[in-house]
C-alpha cells in the first residue's frame, strides 16, 4: 500500500475527495461499471469508543473462558481441533 500525504494532492484532488469524504468514500469504475478502485476516508475512534470497545472484549474473553472451563475445554483442545482440521 503507498501511502499520500494529503498536502501532496493537488487542490483540486482534496477538494473532490473532502466532498466524497461526507458521502462515505469513493468508489472509481472502469468504462464496463466494474469497480476498480475505492477510498474510503479514515475516522479514529474516540477514546471513549476505545474504552467501550475494550471493556466488550474484556466481557467477550471473561464470557468464553468461563464457558470453556464449564465444559471442561482448554485452548490446546481447541488449538489440535483446529489443526486437526487442516
């Protein structure tokens, strides 16, 4: 992936992009209707958001590891199941 400094576009490639930008990305066609490139602006969480999303996964971790210990899994049982599937 090549990264752009937004500085580095010209004026008239920000202006399109800030209007697409509201509309939720861009999507560029070929000549046939096939998607062939997309942009889609970037929004870092909040740290609020980060909170909440890391007290739901403290939940999601504290949840399954109880329901293993329930059923008397551990994460070797599963790590051979999964590998067992391969």
């Amino acid at each position: 992936m090549k990264k752009i400094r937004l500085n580095d576009l010209s004026e008239v490639v920000r202006s399109f992009f800030a209007q697409a930008s509201g509309e939720g990305g861009v999507m560029i066609e070929d000549d046939a209707g096939c998607a062939r490139y997309g942009v889609v602006p970037y929004r870092e969480a909040s740290v609020e958001e980060k909170r909440q999303a890391d007290e739901a996964l403290r939940r999601l971790r504290e949840h399954t590891g109880q329901a293993m210990r329930d059923q008397g899994v551990t994460e070797e049982d599963i790590d051979r199941a999964l590998q067992e599937d391969d």
